[in-house]
C-alpha cells in the first residue's frame, strides 16, 4: 500500500512516493531420501537406488519483511535532469525448522534503514544517461540439504548494488549499454560437510540490450551480459581471485516474434539461449561446459464471447540438448525436450 504525491517547490517538480509492504510465509519440503548412494553422471546414468518411502511435509522456513520507503524524485529543465533520493526503513525475520519434527533450529531478526539515490540526464531528446545506487537488508544464504548443519539459515545481511548505463530510443527500437557491481555473501560446503560463509562473492558485469519492431509485425529482441565475478576475502585467502560458483562467465539470448501476415491473429516466435561455462565449487575443480537451447512458439490471438483469448504452445529445448544447470550447492540435470500449452483470457 502507498501514494503517490505531486507538487512543485522553487520552480522544482517533486514526485513523492511513500509506501508499505509487508511478507509473510511459509517454506517446506518433503522428501524422499536414500542411505546409500548410485555413483552416475550425465553422460554415461545409472539407475537410482532404491528409494524409502516419502518423508511428511514439514515447514523448513518462516519468513516477515516489512518495509517503509520514502522516495522522491526531482525533475528540472524541462525533464532534461531527473534526481532521485530516499530511504527504505526494513526489518527482516526468519526462522529455520527441522522439517519432520517441527524442531526451531535457528532464528534471526535484522532491521536497518538504507538510502537509495540515482541521476538521469538527457543531453539529447532520445539518448539518457543514468547512474544508481541502492541498498537495501537481504535474507543470508541456506545451508543446502547436503550439509550436516541443512537449512540452517544465516543471518540477514545489507546488500549494494551500483548501476550506470545509457540508454537510447531510436523510433521503433531500443539500444541499451550498462555497467553494474553487486557484491553479497559467499556460502562454502567444506570437508566436514559443513556450510559456512567464506568472504565476499563480487559480481561485477556489462549488459547489453536491443529490442524493437524493426519492421511492421516483426519484433526482435537481443541481449548479451559479461560477468567478472570473483571470491574476496575468504578464510585463510585460500581461494580469494576464484570464480563463484553458478555465476556464468556470459549470456546471450536472441528472440524474434512474427505476426503472419496470411492468418489473423497468428504468430511464430523463437529464441536462441546461450549461457557460459561456469563452476559448482568454489575451489573451481568442477566445471561445467557453456551450453545452447532454441525455442520456438505459436501464439494465436482471437475472441471468445466479446472477451480476448490468446492461445500459445511452445517446444523447449527443440533439440533435446543435454546440460548441467547449476544453482548454489545444487547441479540438476536439464529438462528434455518439453511442450507447454496455455490460454489467456482477459475477463
């Protein structure tokens, strides 16, 4: 909930935003764990063992969140400069369970006021220039089920994130360039089987972005981010200069969407994803290889009883690829070639 007001002060235009937010849930799993282990990879699967009978569903997590932000944003000579300042008050509460006995296990609660501030200047009508810098309290990382010390939650902590870039309208397509830093807490499962924090995971990046109708019904969109991530700070400085792990080295991504001229209402999409390589340790002894999928799409758009309906189907993965998806402590192995239908319908 929140308002937004206008007024003007020495020939400044303000726009004033203050707002309330507030979260709470709920978080838990069951499942199905075996005591002995089938050693396989994705090249060369073997059958699991066999598997005990599910575990009841229990709570793992209780999270609240509340917030307060107070935000104003200035404009002067005639919208060509937009200044931006204001405060977020946060307070952060999470409970960690044993999900089969309900058992409290760890609890934190975390609250901080942080500034966020950002300039926009237009030193041409379709060209803007823009720098921002926000903050702001995140929940820690989770031990992942793998660890001795599982869900374990650690404590919040208060995360900055700094952004600059250009922006340009150039009619029917837009061009975009921006520099970003994002540093946060970097989780270790270590010999003991043990997850612990270790230092600082610095992302640094450069993202590029294009999209548009470059000519009448056909729509296309590019986009391409370079990461130069790396550990800092971590125990001993034994693995500091390391690249995370699960961060990608790049990604790619190119789409296209074609309203056919010939049928009313239908049209063909695609899109092409590339992801680097990237590490599932922080030692960086495991690698996985960069990796490609294609798309592609129908979408058919009519009306049913005076209310718009559009249908699509999409195939992923068209060509079955094979690859690991990394995400913190977890590797999961990618989905098969899979079609998804769906319909909207605006009421």
């Amino acid at each position: 909930m929140g308002g937004r007001f206008h007024f003007d002060t020495f020939g400044l235009h303000h726009t004033l935003v203050a707002g309330y937010t507030s979260l709470n849930e709920n978080i838990g799993y069951a499942y199905a764990l075996s005591a002995t282990a089938n050693p396989s990879n994705l090249y060369y699967p073997k059958p699991l063992p066999e598997m005990p009978a599910r575990t009841p569903w229990g709570r793992s997590q209780h999270h609240r969140l509340n917030s307060e932000q107070l935000i104003d944003s200035i404009s002067m000579l005639d919208d060509r400069i937009l200044l931006m300042g204001g405060v977020r008050n946060q307070t952060l509460a999470v409970d960690a369970y044993t999900p089969t006995t309900g058992t409290r296990n760890s609890s934190y609660a975390s609250s901080a006021i942080s500034p966020l501030a950002g300039v926009v200047i237009k030193p041409l009508e379709h060209v803007s220039l823009y720098a921002n810098f926000t903050s702001g309290l995140s929940q820690g990382p989770t031990a992942p089920g793998a660890a001795s010390t599982a869900n374990q939650v650690f404590a919040p902590y208060s995360s900055k994130q700094y952004e600059a870039g250009v922006k340009a309208d150039w009619g029917h397509v837009m061009t975009s360039a921006s520099v970003f830093q994002l540093p946060q807490p970097n989780g270790v499962l270590g010999a003991d089987n043990i997850y612990r924090l270790s230092g600082t995971t610095r992302v640094r990046g450069l993202e590029l972005n294009s999209y548009g109708e470059v000519v009448p019904g056909l729509r296309l969109m590019a986009s391409a981010t370079f990461y130069d991530a790396s550990l800092i700070g971590t125990t001993g400085r034994t693995k500091d200069g390391n690249h995370p792990a699960a961060i990608p080295d790049c990604t790619f991504n190119v789409g296209a969407d074609w309203d056919l001229p010939w049928v009313p209402g239908l049209g063909v999409n695609g899109r092409v994803q590339h992801t680097g390589h990237e590490y599932l340790d922080a030692a960086n002894n495991l690698q996985m290889p960069a990796w490609t999928r294609y798309d592609a799409g129908l979408r058919y758009s009519t009306t049913i009883k005076r209310r718009p309906v559009v249908f699509r189907a999409t195939l992923q993965n068209i060509f079955a690829k094979r690859y690991w998806v990394a995400q913190s402590a977890y590797l999961m192995e990618s989905a098969p070639r899979t079609v998804l239908l769906s319909a909207q319908i605006d009421l």
